[in-house]
C-alpha cells in the first residue's frame, strides 16, 4: 500500500503519540547519532523509528523461540513467534575461525530447527528438518565459523512449519568479519545498519495473520503492509555522510524491486557470500526471498530535513493473479540537519576465492515445475528419507535450475555457496548482486539458471530448495549428500 493509505491506517489503529526515535533506539541498544525525529510536542515523523536488535556473540547463548506480543506502532501491538522476545531476532555477530555455540530453547507449541542461512555448517548443525525437536525440548549447536566476512542469517526450519514460523517473526541476522573486513574501513556503529525487508497481512485489529489460501499457496503468502525489522513503514533519522546497509529479503515470498527516492544510488558492495570483486554504483537492486545485498549510501549532498524513501518499485511478472511486482514504499530515511561529514567509498574489495575448473565436470539437471497447486523439483514432492543427488567432496559441478513454470522460484542451497554461471530465458542475462559468491538465486518464470557447485568442507546430508516458503512447504525441496 501506499505511504499515505498505511499512515492512515496506522492513525486509526491508535490516536497516541509517536515514540521518539531516541527513547526507541535507547531500548534496543542502538546509537540515534544527530538525526532528525518528533520533537517533544509530537512534531516531526509519522510513525515509527527503526526497531534494531541487540548485536551478541554467537558463543555461549541460549535463543528461546516462543510466542508473545510485539509493538506494531504507536498504541498497536500483535501476537508473534520471536527468538528472545525480538522482532527481528538479536543479530548475532562473529568472526572467521570463531566457535559457534548456541541452545535452541523450543518454547513453541509445535516441533522447530534453526537453520543458519547461507552459514557453512556441518549437518549436525545446518538445521535440516529431521533435527527439529518438540514443544520443551533444546538443541546444541557447537561448530566452526568458516565463512568470509558477509551477511548471513537465521530462520527456523521445520518440516512443513517454516513458512509459518518465519512470517510469524521468527528470523534474525548472522554477520561475519574478517581481516579483510576490518582493512576496507566501513561505516560501523550507528552507521552501519541491517535491515531485514518484509511484508505481512493485518486484520481489521491490526494483528499479524497468516492464512494461506489455495491462490496463496500457488503464489505464496503476499502482505500489503511493508515492514522493515518488524516495524511497519518506519523511519531512521541518518546523519548527513556515508552509510552501510545490510539489506535482506526476509518475506515468504514476495520479491523486492529497491531504489531511493531523490535520486540516490546503491553502491553495492557486496551479496549473499561477502564482498563482490568491486563496487559498483546501481540505481536499483531486485531481491528475492533469501537473497542480501551489501550496500552503501551516501547522504552527504542531501538536503537537511528532506526524506529519502525506500522504496520497491512496480514491475510486471506474467502468471496468476498476484499482488507481487506491486509498488511498495518500505522506509524512510530522515536527514539530519548537522553539517555534511563527507567519507570517501572504497575502491577496492577483497578479493574473490579461486574459482574451480568447470570443463569436463559432471553437471545436473534441477527443473522446478508448479501447476495444480503442487510445487516440485524434477516431479517429485520432499521426502525426508530420500537422498536425490550425490556429490563427491571436492568436485566441481555444474549445475542448472530450470523453472517451466508461471512463478518465480529463488532457489537455496544449504552447506556451501556456488558461483551463478548464465541465465537464459526470461531475463536473458546475469546482474551484478549475482556476482562472487551466491547461496540464493532467483529464477523468474520461464528461466535457466547455470551455477557452479563446489562443497570443499562437510560431508552430510543437506538440502536445496524454493526460497518461496509455500512452495517450500509444499514439497519443492530435495535431498542431496556430499559423499
């Protein structure tokens, strides 16, 4: 919906006062820097300021899932699944070589996993559905951060309950940092914020509801109210100077189109795996569901008091009826008023891993096919028991994703990240936050998609599956093992 339509909405939920952003961001243990916010008299910003979640060490914590009650807004609350009591969940924050030791406390009514999105994990650890354990029950994990420095996250991951448990809220950021990380010099502290992109369905209370429909389950469940780490429609008042924002498609299902208002560019700086080779400056940026950018922006030349909109632009999308490809405004950044601190972006990345030799190697064939209301891969429906693929440890594959079918289907692979060869059909061409190294990767309808695999690290039984979590419910995962 659009900025006007939600803030009314949002003034007859309640006709209180709005927080301010520093008593809110004081809560949750953020730095509200010199930005622009209401005044004490209730002037300024409509709405909310950004809810950010504690940043903790992975080592040594205990994450609780259960249900409780959530601020949507001034005077509105909603019942949710959270980690901790949050939404989003705490970030968690490590470094390369780091232990990862965390308890999953299931206060839940119903079984749930954690699985660390993106994260190279080892199978007991990955948070495949056969792990979840029941209502009251804990699970250990204890493993070896092995990732370069990225954005990462976390999510349940039952069988058939994670698209519910994840829109009910339940999902949190995982950032790693290197030494590479720490030489490049980027915005941190109050300038460096991640920012997990929803979208979710309110009742005529303005409680958070999920309750797919056949349509839905063909689509996936599509909200008409953006929120944006568990706020609807909030603003962050920014400093005049340069930003870094982790951004991450949290939805179900819904694929996000993003751009800034007033003329200002993305510099993308990196994706899913870490940093990209270079930066390269971009007006807009397609995400899909499980999909992260890493970006910059640049507020220096921006007038003080103006607002910059985030926003998800409209574009079209053939298949059945469906609120997706509709224009969404996400957030607002409000500029402050203090004099422009100017910071110059970098000009160089890490650089990439050495990509392995793909002539002569073996390749697969994945399609993804939807119709009837059924989502399968290669026509079959998940099954917890059989094992689809086989890969040996260490060899390069090739593999290609095929979707003959009217939906977007952005595909996940768990254990290792791949690098994203061609796409033909649809779009016809690569884009550049599909560069260096990819966990997720969007097919649009009627597209191929070659990448190259290559697990170096674990053997075990992982999975590969639709990033659309309806589909992913209803079958459209597989089995496969690194031998």
């Amino acid at each position: 919906m659009k900025r006007s339509e939600f803030l009314k909405r949002l003034s007859a939920w309640s006709g209180a006062a709005a927080v301010t952003p520093s008593a809110w961001l004081a809560a949750c243990g953020g730095d509200t820097g010199a930005g622009t916010g209401p005044s004490d008299d209730g002037s300024g910003p409509d709405g909310s300021p950004l809810q950010l979640p504690p940043t903790l060490r992975p080592d040594g914590l205990s994450l609780t899932a259960r249900e409780g009650t959530v601020s949507l807004g001034p005077g509105q609350t909603s019942r949710a699944w959270m980690y901790d009591d949050l939404l989003p969940g705490p970030t968690l924050r490590g470094r390369t070589g780091d232990g990862v030791r965390m308890t999953l406390v299931n206060g839940l009514q119903e079984q749930t996993v954690v699985h660390w999105h993106g994260v190279d994990a080892p199978e007991h650890a990955d948070g495949h559905p056969r792990l979840a354990v029941g209502p009251g029950a804990t699970l250990a994990y204890d493993f070896t951060l092995e990732n370069r420095a990225g954005t990462y996250w976390y999510h349940p991951h039952p069988h058939e309950r994670t698209a519910i448990q994840t829109y009910r809220g339940m999902a949190g950021f995982f950032l790693v940092d290197d030494a590479d990380s720490d030489a490049l010099d980027l915005p941190a502290g109050s300038r460096e914020v991640p920012l997990v992109l929803q979208d979710k369905r309110l009742d005529g209370s303005g409680e958070i509801v999920y309750a797919p429909s056949g349509p839905d389950i063909m689509t996936g469940f599509l909200g008409d109210v953006p929120f944006v780490n568990g706020t609807p429609f909030p603003y962050l008042p920014v400093d005049r100077t340069l930003y870094r924002f982790r951004l991450l498609n949290g939805s179900n299902a819904r694929i996000f189109d993003l751009a800034l208002t007033t003329g200002l560019s993305f510099v993308l700086i990196g994706n899913d795996g870490g940093f990209l080779e270079r930066p390269e400056t971009l007006q807009s940026i397609l995400l899909g569901p499980g999909e992260r950018v890493d970006v910059l922006v640049d507020f220096t030349g921006a007038p003080a008091g103006d607002t910059v909109v985030l926003q998800s632009r409209a574009f079209s999308l053939a298949g059945p009826p469906s609120s997706q490809g509709v224009a969404m405004d996400l957030m607002r950044f409000v500029i402050s008023s203090a004099p422009a601190a100017p910071r110059a972006l970098p000009e160089a990345l890490p650089a990439l891993p050495a990509s392995p030799p793909t002539e002569g190697v073996p390749q697969q064939t994945f399609s993804f096919t939807s119709g009837m209301g059924r989502h399968r891969i290669n026509g079959s429906a998940f099954q917890m028991d059989r094992v689809d693929a086989r890969i040996p440890l260490g060899e390069p594959q090739v593999w290609r994703f095929l979707n003959s079918s009217p939906v977007p289907h952005p595909v996940h692979l768990h254990s290792a990240q791949f690098r994203v060869r061609s796409r033909i059909g649809g779009r016809g061409r690569l884009y550049p936050w599909e560069g260096g190294l990819k966990d997720t990767v969007l097919l649009m309808p009627f597209e191929s998609v070659e990448v190259v695999v290559h697990f170096v690290r674990h053997r075990g039984l992982y999975l590969m599956h639709c990033h659309n979590l309806e589909h992913e419910d209803d079958g459209m995962m597989l089995n496969f093992e690194v031998t």
